[in-house]
C-alpha cells in the first residue's frame, strides 16, 4: 500500500507519515515545486533525517501564477492557498492511489470540506487520508514526545509551505512589502529528527 | 501517555486504537456499561484477541433510560445514541486526559461537531482523539490488511455498541418488535484477531 504524503516539514504533515508509516504503509513524502523558487530544501532536509522517501513533484507554473493573482487581488492569501492545495492533490492523484496531507481538525486553510473530499476520492478513485481526528493541542503534544522540532522565524529557505513560492512571486511582480504584509513573518516548527536519536 | 479509547469491537475503534498504541500511547480500550446487560463481551473478546488491555466503566442507568425514551418518541435512534456518546465521553474525560473514539470521516451518528469537540476539550481539560482523517474505503482496506475480522448478522451477543442495552431496554418496555424496528437486523464487521497471527 504505497501512499503519497504532501509535505513540508512541518509537525502535522510529519505526523501524518508517521501514522501512515506505523500503519504498514510505504509512505513518500511528496513538496510540489512549481519551478519559481527551490521550495523543497527544508522538506528534503526533514525527510531525509526521519528516514523517509522524498520526492519532487512539478507543478503546472500556471496554476501559481493564477493562485498569485487571487492572492493580490484578494489582498490576503486564503482563496489563493486553497485553489495551490486542490491542484496539489488532483498531481498527487495521478501519481497515488492513496493521497494524503496534513490538514489537522482545526485547520481553517488550506482544506476541503465532506463534499470535496467525496469528489475527489470519487473521480479520482483514490483514498485521502489527513490528521482531521487530532486537534493543535494533541499534535504539540506528539511533536514534542516523538520529535526533534526547531522554532524559528519563517524564511525562504527553512520551509517548504506552498507560501515560498506564492512569496517568491509576489515579491517579483509587486515588491517584498506586499509579500510581507501577506505573509506576515511568524513562528514556526520544523520538524528535524526523531527526539530518540538525540 | 494513557489514552482511553471507547470501545466495541468494531473495525473503527480498533483502528483508532491501533494508531494511539504505534504512535506510543499507553492504550485503554473501555466498554461503558449501564447495568442493564452484559454488553462488553464482544468487545473483551477482541481486546484479548488483540493484546489490548479492556476496561469496563460503569455508566448512570438514569442516562439510557432518558435516551431509550428519546428513542421511543423519535422513532428513531439517532438523537438517543448521540445522548449516550456525549455521557459516554464526559465520564471517559474523568478517567483518562485522552479520550478517544472510532469516529470516522463520513460517520453521521455519534459524532461530535467541531464546536462540541472544543467545548468537550475545554471543559475537562482532555485532548480528544478519533479517525475523522479516514473515511470508510480506508478503514475497510486497513481493516482488511490488518485484522482478521467476521462478518455475522447482529445479535445481542456479537457486539458491544451502545445499541445493546438500548435494544434490550426497548424491548423490555415495548417488547422485542418495536426494538427490530429501530434497529433493524444488519450485517455487522468485528475484529477478532490480528491477520498475521492467522
């Protein structure tokens, strides 16, 4: 049972392929790039330290550039992350039978709802799989017991969000203080190993 | 990390507790019981099977009474075995800080919204755990690769759901063809074992 997990390395996506993995499935780690900017190295990185498959999936230039303009028409990044997502899973489900992410059970964006997830289970004869049984206060917990987990500021390099290259973009066509106020510099985890290994 | 898991025997609940258990938790599986019939055997049957530790907690009799009345004027069990679920979780909340249940994706009854989850969490200070990243097309294909599972006709020996004793308090009160109209006979999954034991 080969399952692909989209990733970014952070702790729900990280999970998730745990779960997976424990399960008996042969999970790979799946960051799409859509060819703007080297998003992948912070999931490869996270990967690679877990002992998980990793792999590039190249996505349609098209899609980002579309996703972009909602995100700067819009003002904020919401409609134009979640069109990103849905093109990421209908990629996956070419390439995977059983498609999965991290989207825990209080994630707002990127997610599908019931119905979405029944179409594209359906069309694409496909199972989806996400953490949406566990809540932000259980993943914290999992992380810190199971996890190596590093916090600090995001940048273009230490994460593999679809938000690097939407940033990339934005910053190229608009300047870096539309980029910024978009995407507002915060805190984040970086999963980089397995806490038993310390 | 002890997590209590309700219990039945069934394929979702055992999966549930298969993920706590690979993730690292100490896994109790409980089966609440309101005095009135000996509902847990199917579900210590499967635990033993499984080398799951099984615990009976004893519940209000004064609560399914009220559901079995709530029942009898819907017609129809759902609002009565959401009631049950609701109890059934606050005194799991008093017993374990992690309470978990089989819930999955596209279960309509029992379930939990997203706003009662947070309130449940909140109120007991627990983290709630189910499967609502799964839908049934997974569940079926792990159950399949994992477990080795029979397929019967429900009897009032076979399973330990909260169905049990509603179904032998509605026949009590209203004789046994009004409890086969509420919950009609139907091919039912348990898990008796795991697969590579077989």
């Amino acid at each position: 049972m080969k399952a692909g997990v989209l990733y970014s390395g952070g702790k729900d996506s990280t999970i998730c392929a745990v779960i997976l993995k424990n399960l008996g499935y042969q999970v790979e780690l799946v960051t799409i790039n859509f060819g703007y900017y080297p998003s992948w190295r912070a999931a490869v990185e996270s990967s690679s330290k877990l002992g998980f498959k990793h792999r590039i999936l190249k996505g349609d230039s098209g899609i980002l550039e579309d996703a972009v303009q909602t995100i700067i028409n819009d003002g904020f990044p919401n409609n134009g992350i979640n069109k990103v997502h849905k093109y990421a899973l209908e990629l996956m489900a070419k390439n995977y039978s059983i498609v999965s992410d991290g989207t825990r059970r209080d994630d707002k964006v990127p997610k599908l709802n019931l119905d979405q997830i029944r179409s594209f289970e359906d069309r694409n004869n496909v199972e989806y799989i996400n953490i949406g049984g566990m809540g932000h206060k259980t993943i914290k917990h999992l992380s810190n017991t199971l996890f190596h987990v590093k916090k600090e500021l995001t940048s273009m390099e230490n994460n593999s969000d679809y938000e690097i290259e939407i940033r990339f973009l934005i910053s190229k066509l608009k300047g870096e203080e539309l980029a910024f106020k978009i995407f507002p510099e915060h805190l984040q985890s970086r999963v980089i190993g397995w806490r038993e290994n310390e």
